[in-house]
C-alpha cells in the first residue's frame, strides 16, 4: 500500500525555522519529480518547491531563497528546510509528485503537515 507522510509541522513564531519530511512507504520515488504543496481554507493547492529525479530544484516566487528542498538518494524521503517563516506561511503542506506538467499521476495524498506562523 503507498503511503506519503508529512510531518514537522508545528507552530512557530514568525522568523524562526522549520524542517518538514516527506516518508514514501510501500513505494520509492524512483525516476518521479517530486513537490512540496501547501493550501490554505478555501484556496487552492500552490506549489512551493519542486526537486527532479536528477535533483534539479525549482521555487515558487513567494519562497524568497528562506526554503530548500532535497530528497535522498534512496528515494524514500523528501525534505522541506524553512528559514525566515512569516505569517502567510501559515498552511497545510503536503508532498507528492510534481503533478505541473499534467501527464503525471500523483501518489494517493497523505494528510499534510500544518504549520502556524504566528507574530
């Protein structure tokens, strides 16, 4: 059964920092592209970071050079290191594969990890 969780989410005060995980059980990654999400109530899912098969990393605008994505070479783990978190990073963040060139199927989504920034 494939399972992604995500955890390390907690609440913060703003400026401080935060290292979410992303654990793939009963699958690995492989050749997949691989995102961080996060949603807000009533908005729709934005991507925060991608990072490629070949370990290739993209941002969203908003991420500002505070965040860096990885993942590990087995392919079983994802990482999201935060620095510098401000109030409007407040949101439920989930992990999947990069699902932006819309040709690729995504893992079946786990619960999300909730940060709150508060100031």
């Amino acid at each position: 059964q494939v399972q992604l969780t995500e955890s390390g989410g907690t609440v913060v005060q703003a400026g401080e920092s935060l290292r979410l995980s992303c654990t793939a059980s009963g699958t690995r990654f492989g050749g997949k592209d691989m995102a961080w999400y996060r949603q807000a109530p009533g908005r729709q899912d934005e991507v925060v970071a991608t990072v490629s098969h070949a370990f290739t990393r993209t941002y969203a605008t908003f991420v500002n050079d505070r965040f860096t994505i990885s993942r590990n070479v087995v392919g079983n783990r994802m990482f999201l290191q935060m620095f510098c978190l401000k109030v409007e990073d407040s949101h439920v963040y989930y992990c999947n594969t990069d699902l932006q060139s819309g040709d690729v199927e995504p893992f079946p989504w786990g619960q999300g990890t909730q940060i709150t920034v508060v100031s």
